[in-house]
C-alpha cells in the first residue's frame, strides 16, 4: 500500500509562507515522496514550483526567498491516479477569470470518465484526476462564476476522495469530500485574540512544525475560504451520513503517529490496537517485536497487555523511503533486506512475536519472516493491527488488483502456510474500532466489501471481478 498525497494551505500577512510551506510539506513527506510543490501567491501573480523528488530535493532555500506572498498551498504526492511523471506534479495550475488559480489534490476521484465524457475531455492515463478537477473548474470559472461557484458545481458531480486546497488572488480554499475520507485539518498562527495567519494541513504534525495550534477538523463537504481578513466557512456539499468516513487506516499504518485524528492521537490508537490483538490471541513467546515504524506502537501494546517483553529486533534504514518498493515480487522480497536487517543477538533462539499492521500480497512478510528465522529465531508468530485486507482501494491509497491481496484467495491458515510462520491471527474489526475509539463510522472497504460510494468496477463477493 502507498499514502496518496499531503496537502497544505498557509496564509499569513507579513510571514515568509513558503519557508512554513517547506516545514509543514516535509513534516508530510510521508504521505508521498514522488514529487512536491508549492503555489504562492505575491499580489501580481501565481507562482508554481514543483518537480520529482523529496520536498528537500525540490526546494533549495534560495528557491523559497523567491517564492514571495502571504498565501500559499503546497503538495506532495504519490500517484494513485495519472501518470507518476512531471506533468502529473501538483500543485495544477489553471489561467482562469482575473488570476487564474493553483488546486492540490489528496485523494482519488472514482468517476472520472463519466466526468470527463461529459465535458467532452478526452480523459488518458497522461492526466491526473485533479488535473480534470482543475479543468473542469477552470471551464466554469469562464463562464462567468467564481471559484468557489465552479466549485460548487464541479465537485457536486464528483465521485470519491478529495481533500483539496486551492489558491487564487487573496484566498486559499480547503474543501473536503462528502464522506471525509482523507483527512484535513485547520490550525491558526498566534493567539484566539490576535490570529496571525490560519493554515489547513492534512495532519496536524504539519500545524505544529509551523507553530500552529489546532483548532478543528474540516468537516465532510466543508469549503474553509481563509483571506488576510480571516476564515470563512460554508457547506460546499451535502455530507454523505451524519459521521465522516475516514479511511481506518489512517489510524492504522499512513498518518504519523503523532497527529489526531477525529479527536485522537494515532500512537494510543495503535497501542491499544495491539493491547487488544494481546487480548484476542495470546501466545507463549520470549520477545514481543514491531515491524517498524507503524507495528512499533502496536508491539508495544501487545507486550504491556501480555506481560512478553518487548524488544527491538529488526532495523531500518531510516534513508529509504516508503516508496522504495521494487516492481516484481522478486524484487519486493530483495526490498525488504535493503530496509530492514535483523539484530540477531536479540533474535536468536527466541520465540518471537512479531507485530505488523496489515497484509497485502503477503510478499514482504514473508521475506521478513524467512530473514528472521535465518537469524535464529526458534518461533515466529505474527499479530497483524488490521484484519484481513480483501477488497481494493478506490479512495485515495495504492493497493493491487483483489486477484494480489493474498486474504482475498486465501484462508488465515493458508496465509501462514504461505507466508511460513508459526502462527498469524488479525485482529477483528471490532477490536479495531475499539481502539480507534470510534462512536460512528469510519471507512473500511478494504476490510469488509462495503465501499461507502461507488466505485468503478463491479467486484463480486466470492473473489471474481465481472
Ligand atoms: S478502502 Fe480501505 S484504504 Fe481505502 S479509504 Fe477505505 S479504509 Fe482506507
């Protein structure tokens, strides 16, 4: 699985915004490492700067000086949606109506064909999904309506996952999706008395590098508008249910554990996650272990509850990102020794329990597996933070065909044959929301088969796509 996309959005008079920009932008760079960008705004004109790389690679500060304003939106990003070269780098930027403007988009619209045939855009693997957002508004916008119109009726027809923000002459729009999928949050520099700039982020990790205080999250069809003079909010579109949807694995495994998310910290989220997997499925073992970084706070969780002592027994090469992910499975399985090696003194002769947060194809797992009985351990016995993944994403995350989700094809029992250990148990959804605390709703597609907007194909339950 690959995060889809980190966005921000910065105004503030007097304050160099597209340094905040780079801070808030690198504190997300986990959301996507494929390329970054900013779109600042200088009383003249729109700037864009964007390129393939890191936010470290892409932006030198000499670059930053030059970038002047007082509002700014910025990006990172991992393509679910598009091709991932240059062009499909954000921000997108459109001329239209006095200014034209700048969109950032994290997430994946599910109805892009029909939006495009009906606009009569001739929709590639070449163009993005925000790139038609970006055209589709840039079409309404010169028939005589403002942003925040075309808005309005551009997204009214979209399908799918948006967390977007948007930069025109003297505003920065941030408007979230019906269900709330990806998340998006607002925070304000200076005090509730003296506000010195308001800044949208898609986890507050970004607010705080920036110095910001939390004030609340954008709700599901919400449309903040921040400009020199403050924050306006209005209901952009009708919320798709009384509770926001968002992605469950965002607790799980793609946001940081240091954000909050609907009122709670990620890092007690996953602890509690593997407290109850303790709870759930308890084994006789030396040695509680997490796969890091996302199965650390859930190993650590597992081994208060069990009473095993944890400890450290892989290590990462903190140099290699998320992405680096080969492109066969052979390849896959070589990936793993380049980023994780064994600390074989704690490992050998153990009996291990080893805390993951989710299985794909089952691929790396196994290759982790086999790396840690070559290091001797006598038993490895694996505790996954999320049930079985079985159905495709469509809303935002990178995942494989159903045919390569090995739950999807496979019992439990064959996934451990598979993957060689000597024993796996997932945790069950209820304990999941249990953990995340949750009183509503959450998405849990992936989990369950029950997509909450409708997706692009027809998947039928027992395992076959028609
Ligand atoms: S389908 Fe799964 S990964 Fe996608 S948004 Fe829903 S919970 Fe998240």
């Amino acid at each position: 699985m690959k995060e889809a996309c980190g966005v921000v959005g910065i105004v503030a008079s007097g304050r160099d915004v597209a340094h905040l920009c780079y801070d808030a932008l690198y504190a997300l760079q986990h959301r996507g490492q494929e390329s970054a960008g900013m779109a600042t705004f200088n009383n003249e004109q729109i700037t864009v700067v964007k390129d393939n790389g890191l936010v470290s690679h892409v932006f030198a500060d000499t670059t930053l000086r030059a970038l002047a304003g007082s509002l700014v939106i910025g990006h990172t990003r991992y393509s679910t949606s598009g091709s991932a070269n240059w062009t499909a780098a954000q921000p997108v930027y459109r001329s239209a109506g006095s200014s034209g403007f700048a969109l950032a988009h994290n997430g994946n619209l599910t109805n892009t064909t029909v939006l495009a045939e009906a606009a009569g855009i001739e929709f590639t693997s070449m163009l993005s999904d925000s790139d038609l957002v970006a055209e589709l508004v840039a079409r309404e916008i010169e028939r005589g309506g403002s942003l925040v119109d075309a808005l309005s009726v551009v997204l009214g027809e979209a399908q799918g996952a948006f967390s977007m923000v948007l930069l025109e002459a003297n505003a920065v729009h941030a408007v979230r999706d019906p269900h709330g999928f990806r998340p998006l949050c607002l925070g304000r520099l200076g005090t509730e008395d003296a506000p010195e700039g308001w800044v949208v982020a898609s986890e507050s990790p970004a607010l705080d590098v920036v110095g910001a205080a939390f004030v609340r999250e954008i709700r599901p069809g919400e449309l903040v508008t921040i400009t020199s003079a403050g924050v306006q909010t209005v209901q952009l579109l009708e919320p798709a249910s009384d509770k926001e949807m968002l992605c469950i694995f965002e607790f799980v495994y793609f946001a940081r554990p240091d954000t909050y998310l609907m009122g709670h910290q990620v890092h007690t989220a996953r602890r509690r996650m593997g407290e109850l997997l303790a709870q759930q499925s308890s084994v006789e073992a030396d040695i509680v272990m997490g796969v890091p970084d996302s199965g650390i706070p859930a190993a650590e969780g597992y081994a208060k509850a069990s009473g095993i002592p944890f400890g450290y027994g892989l290590v990462k090469n903190r140099y290699i990102g998320r992405t680096f992910i080969s492109p066969d499975q052979q390849q896959r399985a070589a990936g793993v020794r380049r980023k994780l090696n064994p600390l074989r003194e704690n490992i050998a002769g153990q009996r291990l329990v080893v805390v993951d947060d989710s299985i794909v194809r089952g691929t790396t797992t196994r290759a982790l597996v086999g790396m840690l009985r070559d290091a001797g351990a006598s038993e490895v016995h694996l505790r996954i933070s999320s049930p079985p993944f079985m159905w495709p994403c469509y809303f935002g995350i990178d995942t494989p065909n159903r045919d390569d989700l090995l739950a999807a094809n496979h019992s439990v029992e064959e996934m451990g044959d598979y993957i060689g250990c000597d024993s796996i148990e997932f945790i069950t959804l209820e304990h999941l929301r249990t953990a995340i605390q949750l009183d509503g709703e959450c998405c849990d597609a992936c989990l369950t088969g029950n997509y909450p907007a409708p997706v692009p194909v027809v998947i039928g339950r027992a395992g076959k796509r028609w």
